[in-house]
C-alpha cells in the first residue's frame, strides 16, 4: 500500500538515476567545490593474500578462546 502525502503519487522512473542527478536533487546544482568523478574499475583480489587473512583471522581467534578457556571466574 501506498501512502499519500498532500495527495500526491510517488513518480516511478524507468531506469536508475545517475550520481550527479542525485546530487542535483539533494543539494541543488553542481558548483565548483564540487566535482563529479568516475573511478577506475577495481582491480581483481589476491586469492593467496585472502587466504592468508583468514589463517590469520582464524588464528585470532583460537587465541581469544585460549584466553577465556584460561580465564578465572571474575572478580579473582
């Protein structure tokens, strides 16, 4: 269900709006402060160096385990 304010519709678009329009409808126009870019595509990720945070994710924490299997009860 739709609800109305002030009796008006929602528009519906056929398709996504860009950055700058975004911008253009939030704040007002473009001025000089402000600069519109488009960013290189990202590069691809290091599958060894993904696997290698996860080893080291992993080892984090088993340690962290370690510690509270260690741990008295509190207030000791």
């Amino acid at each position: 269900m739709t609800v109305r304010w002030f009796g008006r519709r929602r528009k519906q678009r056929a398709e996504p709006i860009g950055e700058a329009e975004a911008y253009e409808h939030s704040y007002g126009d473009l001025n000089a402060d402000v600069k519109v870019i488009k960013l290189p595509p990202r590069r691809p990720r290091d599958r060894d160096v993904l696997e290698r945070g996860e080893v080291v994710r992993r080892a984090f924490l088993e340690r962290l385990e370690r510690r509270r299997g260690n741990a008295g009860p509190p207030g000791d």
